[in-house]
C-alpha cells in the first residue's frame, strides 16, 4: 500500500506546503482487491513455457534477430498495440481493472496470440492476469481486480503478447475522467521521456545514452526516474538479459547495433522514485505515495536509428501518437 506523508509533513507533489493543505484529499491510496479466478487459454494457441504454472526456460537468444524473426515481431508488436489502444477506450470512471483483464485476454485470444504476463513467474506467485494495470502511485505490475476507476485516476495498462514465437510488450498511461494539473504533466512529461529515448536508440552509440535522454528530462520537470524496474531485451523470449537503465549508469557502455530488439519503458514519478512491493511480490508502489506514470515500446535497431514494433494500425486512437498531437 502506498504510504502517504503525515498530514503536517510536506507534500509528495513538491509544493512545499503541508500534505494536508495540498495533496491529501485527493489522495486515496489504491488498495489490494478481489482477483477473478484464471482466465483459460484453449489448446489450439501456441503458448509460451510458464502457461500452466510451469517454470521459465532461459536461453541464449542472440541480440541481433534474423530477418524473419524481426518481421514476426513487427506483426506481434502490431497486434499488441491495437489492443492496448482497445484497451483504452474502457479506462472509464466505475470500469473494474477486472474487466480491461478480461478484454484484454479475450482480444489476445481473438488475435490467435497469448497474453504473456499469464502465469508469468513471479518471487511469490505467478502473475494472475493477463495484462498489468497500475492506478495512481502503483508503477508497475499492478494485478487486474475488483476496484472500479475513479474520475481523477491515472491508469497504466501493460499489454504483452506471445504470437508466432515472439513477444510484443508495450504500455501506456490514460486519463480517467477529469484528472488535475500535476497528474496531466506527469504524464505528458513521462510520453516525452519515452520519446526522446527512442530517439537517443541508434547504433554505433552505447546504451546509456538512452538513461541519459530520459533522466535529463524527467529531472527538468522536477520529476523522478524509477531506477528498480528496466527496460530489457525481448524477442523469442519475454525477458532477455540486456538491461535498458532509464537513468544515466556509465557502465552500460554496450554499443547498439543494427537488428537489436528491446523495451524501453520509464516509470516516471511526481515525487520519490523508490519503490515498496506489496506482499502480493508484483504489485510496486511509490514509497511515498506519490503518483506515477509509464509508457513502453518494443524497438528495433536499425541502419540509422530505432524503429517501433508496437505501432498501432490506427494512431488516432494511441496515447502515444494522440498525446504528442495534443501538445504542439
Ligand atoms: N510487461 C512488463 C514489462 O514491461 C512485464 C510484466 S511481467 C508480469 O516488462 F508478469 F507482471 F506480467
Ligand atoms: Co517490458
Ligand atoms: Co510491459
């Protein structure tokens, strides 16, 4: 649960004035709820090793993909931002985070592709649902439930899917309702983080110049960048072993090179960037109870910069593409 500062402390929003005589009213801390028992995927899709409780296999995967791996990734990443845009459209003011679960898993079915975070292997569990979805000051990892959006919220949805042996993980934050000021520049700021770090993406440059891009402008804004959760490799694997820091590491020195594949994913937050895990071992949380954003893509390296496999078919209807119209 998210811990808020005590009513004559400052507030987490860096005002300067007291929590009480700032933040504190609109600040209900998201709760653990109810989780609906396992959704089922039938036979006939082709699942990743962790589906039915089984763990992980880890391997090798090359960083730099084949031709053919890279034009089945583009078609997953596709198929995963249409849905997350779907998804979208249901971040409304009494909608369950339930219910986006069960869109979200019907839509995967639907594209002949599983919802990669089923069943995923987690410290204490594995993870219930079938998409990620983070409300207010939860950064990442928040399971589905019972709790209805509320006017004001902000919600992140995490859409992963495995189809044609690869995955295609990307995310996005939404407006529920009338959200406040702060809020909406949290997460404007947290769109252009992401941005700016796909652009940081080119070859013959390390890695770290992506942290670098993304934390020179959070810090700007007087926001922090979420330094326990990365970005990573992805491909035939959910999860590969290159690491995508948000913030500025000077060892991540690995160059980028054309045909690489991975996240990058800021979380972004309005006040403290460290992090407490519900005893549920996925859901993180803000240590101070401060708001939080994320936006993700998978990208691919190319010749003379990066590309993004998760394009929705229909921009108009992507945060990503919507949100950047809706500033200049
Ligand atoms: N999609 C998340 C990421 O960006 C990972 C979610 S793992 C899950 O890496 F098990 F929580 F789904
Ligand atoms: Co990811
Ligand atoms: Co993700």
């Amino acid at each position: 649960m998210g811990i808020l500062p005590k009513a004559n402390e400052a507030c987490w929003c860096g005002s300067g004035k007291k929590f009480k005589r700032c933040h504190k009213n609109a600040a209900s801390p998201v709760k653990p709820g109810k989780v609906s028992p396992l959704r089922p995927v039938p036979d006939s899709i082709d699942q990743p090793a962790w589906a039915g409780g089984n763990p992980a296999s880890r391997w090798d995967e090359p960083r730099v993909k084949s031709p053919d791996v890279i034009k089945r990734m583009r078609r997953t990443g596709r198929e995963a931002a249409d849905v997350l845009a779907q998804l979208g459209a249901l971040c409304q003011p009494g909608v369950t985070t339930d219910e986006i679960d069960a869109a979200c898993h019907q839509s995967a079915i639907e594209r002949n592709a599983y919802p990669s975070p089923l069943e995923y292997p987690g410290m204490v569990a594995p993870f219930p649902k079938s998409v990620c979805s983070s409300v207010n000051e939860v950064i990442c990892h928040g399971i589905p439930d019972d709790r209805p959006l509320r006017d004001g919220d902000i919600v992140n949805l995490d859409v992963t899917l495995f189809r044609e042996g690869v995955h295609g993980d990307t995310n996005a934050t939404f407006f529920v309702g009338q959200v406040d000021d702060l809020s909406r520049r949290l997460v404007q700021v947290t769109r252009e983080c992401l941005e700016k770090g796909v652009e940081a993406a080119k070859p013959g440059h390390p890695i770290n110049n992506i942290g670098r891009a993304i934390q020179t402008h959070a810090e700007s804004h007087g926001f922090g960048v979420v330094r326990d959760f990365v970005g990573h490799g992805i491909g035939e694997q959910f999860h590969t072993d290159l690491q995508i820091c948000h913030y500025y590491h000077p060892r991540l020195t690995d160059i980028m090179e054309p045909g690489m594949t991975f996240t990058i994913e800021p979380m972004i937050t309005a006040g403290s960037w460290k992090v407490r895990l519900w005893d549920d071992g996925w859901t993180a949380v803000t240590a101070d109870g401060s708001r939080t954003a994320q936006f993700e893509h998978t990208i691919l390296i190319t010749d003379d910069g990066a590309e993004i496999l998760t394009t929705p078919s229909d921009k108009t209807s992507h945060p990503y593409w919507t949100l950047a119209a809706a500033t200049v």
